[in-house]
C-alpha cells in the first residue's frame, strides 16, 4: 500500500489492495482521502455528467463501510444505487470511473457482473432493505457469519417495500441498516416520516449529553468507572423515558444514532458497536448532501443527475429549461388555469417531470406523495372517484411498480385518470435500470386504456388537452427524455394518425414519438437514392384504430420502427391484426430485445436500428440491417 506523499495527499488507488488497505490508514490519511475521491468526483462528473450531490454526501460513510467490513464476504447493498460511485472507487475502479455510464464503461448503479462488491443491482428505490433480509436469511441457513449491510437513504424510506422488509427481519442476525439521513431526496422529503426523522435528529442533543456525562464520570478517580457503568445499564430506561421508543425499536431493531456521518472515528465507533449486537440493528447517520462542493451543498436537487458542468460556476453545459418535461409542466399549468379540477402528482420528482412550475402556481393541488407509485396511482383513483381530474407524471421505468394499481384500482372502475410517462423509450447513460422500454406493452394488457405518444413539443400540448378534456378512463401521454428534434412541418399535426404520401409508392413506414423525426429524414435520404416510401405516424398509438389496417392493406412493403421491446409492442398488435386481415405483402418491424445497456441515446438507437441512416440502410437492403434488433 502507497503511503500520503509529503504534502498530505497523493494516493496511488491503482497500486493498493483494495478495499483492505483501507484498514491500515490511520484518521488523518482517511480525511486526506477523502478530500481526494471529492475532487475526483467534481472533476470527473463535470466531464461526463451523472450523480453528484448524493455521491459527495456519502464519502466518510463509504469509507467507513469498507474499514469496518469485508467486503464482498460482507454484503453491501446500496438503495437506489446513484450513490455508489464512491463504492466502485474504493473497491478498486478509479481507474474507470472516467467511463462511468458511457458505452462499454463502468455502470453508474452497481452490478454484480461489473465487480464482486457489487452485491446486487440496483437502480430503483426501497429495495435494499428487502435484498439484505434475504441474503441475511441465506446466510443464517449456510452456516455463515458475514454481516449484510443495507444503505438506504431518508427519500427513500416513503417506500412502502422498505416497511414491509422492516417488518420481516427481526430474526435476521448479523443484518445493519443504514440510514444515510441527509434531509433531502431527489425532491424535498414529504409527509409524516419527515416529521417523525426531525423527532429523531433531535434527539442527538440527547445522545450528545449522555456521551459527555459518561466521560466525565470515569475520569473520576475510583468511583468513575463503576458509575459510568450503572448509567449505561439504565440508559435503555432513560433513553424510553426521555424520547420513548422509536419505530425501528419496535420493529425489532436496535437504534442507535443520529450520527454524525461526516466525522469518521465516531462513524467508525458506532459501526463497531453495532457488529457487536445480535439482533438487526439501525444505524441513523446524518450527512450533507452534496458535501465539498459549494454549488451542489447550495443546490442538491440541481445536482443530484446532472449533465457535463463548468466546475468554477457550476453552471450546466446543457439547459433543462428546454425539455419534453418543461413543455408537459408549463401545459399542464395553461389547462389548470381553465378548470380547477385538475390536480397533480408526482413520486417525489417534481422537478424531473417538470412539475414545479404546477407547484408555484398551485400549491393546493399539487401532491408530492414520495417514493410511492403505488400509493400514487391510487390516490389519483381517489381524487378521481370524486369528480376531480389527477395527472400522475412519472418516469416510464417507475411506473411499473404500480401495475396492479393501473389494473385494480383505475381501470376496472373506469376512473379518469391521466397519465405523463415521462422518460418513455431510450434514456440512455443509466442503463437498464432506466430505458422506458416498457410501458407500451404493461399498459397495452390494460382494458380500456388510451395511449398518445406525440412526436413534439407541440403535438405534446394537444395530446395532453385531449387527454385530460375529451378522453374517459385510464389515458397515457408518453413522451422522451430530453428536448424536441423537429426536421418535419409542424403545422401538420393532429391526435390520431397521419400520412405522409408521395404519389405511388408500394412501401409504407410506420412509427411514432421522436422517431418520426427519424424516418422524416430516412425517407428524404431515400428518395436522394431514387426509393419511394410513405409514412404512417401514429399518435393515438393504442387501441389501434381499425381504418388503419385497411388503408395500409393495399401496401406491398410495411415496416414498422418502433422505440420499445417487440415483446407486446404496438409493431406487434400490428402485424396481428394485418395477419387477420388476410395482408398479402411483407411486414417486417425494428424494436428492441431485452434489456439495453448504457450509452448514449444516440449510440443506443444506432445500435437498435432506429436512426434515419439505420432506417433507410434497412429499408435498401430489403430488412437485412445488422442493427436490427
């Protein structure tokens, strides 16, 4: 292992055993380290953009971790997982953190198939919890005496799963939750557990008296010690009485916290201690969000996913003024303005599906419900049941956490309730956990169900109008992430379905969303090689409206592009319902299979075969395209 240089700072990561060096380090090289895996992390997130905030919080914590166990025969599982760059530097790849969430590159949640330390993925909220209990319980049954360490963060314990996990490990020996409390999720933390955590941060004057009174007895000469003794045996009565119990006490955890989780000997102490109890235990450790960086301390929602910034302003090189999200959010405040029944709702992402701007203006209808889909989709069938108009907007990978809510408690009441999927088709850089490649074919099993899927800003606005004024039932507004990419006429745009016809031609391409922008210019790119093609873009892209199958029936060539898995896709139904018609031609379509890895958006649909130049190479080689998926 490399020694600190003369100046106090200089590690070599790449020459040390990791993560067991980190034990051999004494508390003044862990501070100069961590100051250094700070400035790496500003360094690198400002050239390829990722989580900031959340990284910086957890710094002195990560490095606790991994001196106080053994990883990866101690189990760390980190919720969420955006907070584990720190994890994946420690555990022997800052090397690569450089091609973190790019092609080929070191993923930006953790994954078992990257290293051994990654215990378990992970990219969606409240699920460590359940993911330790269960190693912990496989582990009990091997003969096995590892510990399992769960992280998880204050945002996400409005999760419901991290309740339920709570209440079914109270036989898990060996199992340590941690808290990683920093006041502040992706969005502001809400409800009666902000309020209950308050109870508990304030409880450290508490801890912090006991601690000095301990100290000072047993420096008495002769009776010290023995006094010291007798109050830690009535700390448990004094502690009941002056605070009572907490919710995790009850729950068959011993608490111990808050701590201060910036302040490494006493994170260390605790960690310590906590090994030492057999029964699960709670660690409740409070650190800052965004940590060594003035503009991401300043600003932690800002910086929680950010893309490529400038470190000296901390200005973003991309704006996020200009989205599909901003445009859905300012939309939405223009009808709300007409009819007071519409209410929004977010999990906890207001400002990622660009619903703040209905925050300012609307306070009283607007419901930031946490990290709860599930409890979302049923609270928007509540408000529904009576009369007002909800508009759930939420990112398309999360919305299928709350499947059987969309099925049971919307759908077969037939309550109008309105979608903003957010996120839908390629997001790109966070990999599998985040493609919207879903959604289409969940939503289309739904009975009575109405998806739009428009293709710009614009389009986006008259969808949204029809969705929450003309349409009854479950309807879903699905649109990208990122901003509009507009080649076509914009004026020539409706909610149903169009068709873009040059004089006679036997080939047809249909798509819909953002890649109609796409086979706009593949069809030009065409028709420069001397081939005819027309195109059907679709908006209401479900139920498929029964006029369009015999309008296209007379096509010799069909070939449908589409930003979703085949599996359930619309491509699908679509050929289903050609075949039925007794269609004679060629239907062929490009979608995707399986999970997609990280890239970038533009790298991803390349490599799906859903660019302009894939769609016309497909198109010239009669389907033969080696990017097809």
């Amino acid at each position: 292992m490399n020694e600190l240089n003369n100046t106090g700072s200089g590690f070599d990561l790449s020459s040390m055993s990791l993560p067991e060096d980190l034990k051999k380090l004494d508390l003044t090289q862990c501070a100069c380290l961590c100051h250094e895996i700070r400035e790496m992390l500003i360094e690198t997130i400002s050239a390829t953009g990722g989580h900031l905030a959340s990284n910086l919080g957890v710094v002195e914590l990560t490095l606790a971790l991994h001196r106080c166990f053994n990883s990866p025969e101690d189990k760390i599982i980190w919720d969420v997982g955006h907070q584990c760059y720190v994890h994946k530097i420690l555990t022997g790849r800052a090397s690569q953190l450089r091609t973190i969430r790019q092609k080929d590159g070191i993923s930006g949640f953790p994954k078992p198939d990257e290293s051994p330390h990654d215990t378990y993925i992970a990219g969606h909220s409240s699920t460590s919890v359940s993911v330790a209990c269960g190693i912990a319980k496989a582990m009990q049954l091997q003969g096995k005496d590892n510990y399992t360490i769960a992280v998880i963060g204050d945002g996400a314990m409005t999760g419901g799963m991290f309740y339920e996990a709570m209440n079914n490990c109270d036989h898990a020996s060996r199992l340590i939750v941690v808290l990683n409390d920093n006041n502040m999720s992706i969005s502001k933390s809400v409800g009666s557990l902000e309020k209950y955590l308050t109870t508990l941060r304030n409880s450290e004057k508490y801890i912090d008296t006991k601690r000095k009174v301990e100290k000072t007895l047993t420096q008495i000469p002769v009776v010290g010690s023995k006094a010291a003794k007798g109050i830690k045996m009535t700390k448990d009565s004094l502690k009941s009485t002056l605070l009572g119990r907490t919710m995790f006490e009850d729950m068959g955890f011993v608490y111990l916290g808050p701590v201060n989780g910036h302040n490494q000997s006493e994170l260390e102490r605790v960690i310590g201690m906590a090994k030492t109890i057999d029964k699960p235990v709670l660690i409740h450790v409070k650190t800052k969000k965004g940590k060594g960086y003035p503009p991401a301390e300043e600003n932690p929602g800002e910086f929680h996913g950010i893309p490529r910034f400038d470190i000296a302003t901390g200005n973003p090189e991309v704006s996020a003024k200009d989205s599909y999200s901003s445009a859905f959010g300012k939309e939405l405040c223009r009808l709300a303005e007409r009819d007071d029944r519409i209410c929004a709702i977010t999990a906890a992402m207001k400002y990622g599906t660009g619903l703040q701007y209905f925050r300012w203006k609307f306070p009283e209808r607007f419901f930031d419900v946490g990290i709860a889909e599930q409890h979302a989709v049923t609270f928007a069938g509540g408000l529904a049941s009576m009369g007002q108009i909800p508009v759930f907007a939420v990112y398309s990978r999360f919305l299928q956490r709350a499947y059987d809510q969309l099925l049971h408690d919307i759908a077969i009441g037939g309550y109008h309730v309105v979608l903003g999927i957010d996120r839908a088709g390629i997001v790109g850089e966070d990999g599998e956990t985040h493609q919207g490649m879903f959604d289409v074919p969940m939503l289309t099993t739904i009975p009575g169900t109405v998806i739009y899927s428009p293709s710009c800003y614009e389009e986006l606005r008259v969808c949204l109008k029809k969705a929450v004024f003309a349409n009854r039932g479950l309807v879903a507004v699905r649109y990208p992430r990122g901003s509009e990419n507009v080649s076509f006429n914009t004026n020539c745009l409706n909610t149903e379905y169009l068709f873009m016809r040059k004089g006679i031609s036997d080939t047809l391409i249909i798509t819909y969303g953002r890649l109609y922008n796409e086979a706009y210019i593949a069809r030009n790119m065409l028709a420069e090689q001397g081939v005819d093609c027309d195109i059907l873009k679709l908006t209401k892209i479900f139920p498929i409206a029964s006029e369009i199958i015999s309008e296209i029936s007379s096509y010799k060539r069909i070939v449908f592009f589409e930003e979703s898995v085949g599996e359930g896709s619309i491509s699908e139904k679509f050929g289903l319902k050609l075949l039925e018609s007794g269609f004679r031609g060629d239907y062929s379509r490009v979608a995707a299979e399986g999970f997609q890895k990280q890239n970038t958006v533009s790298g991803c649909l390349e490599e799906l075969g859903l660019t302009a130049g894939k769609m016309a190479e497909y198109v010239l080689s009669g389907g033969k395209s080696d990017a097809q998926a």
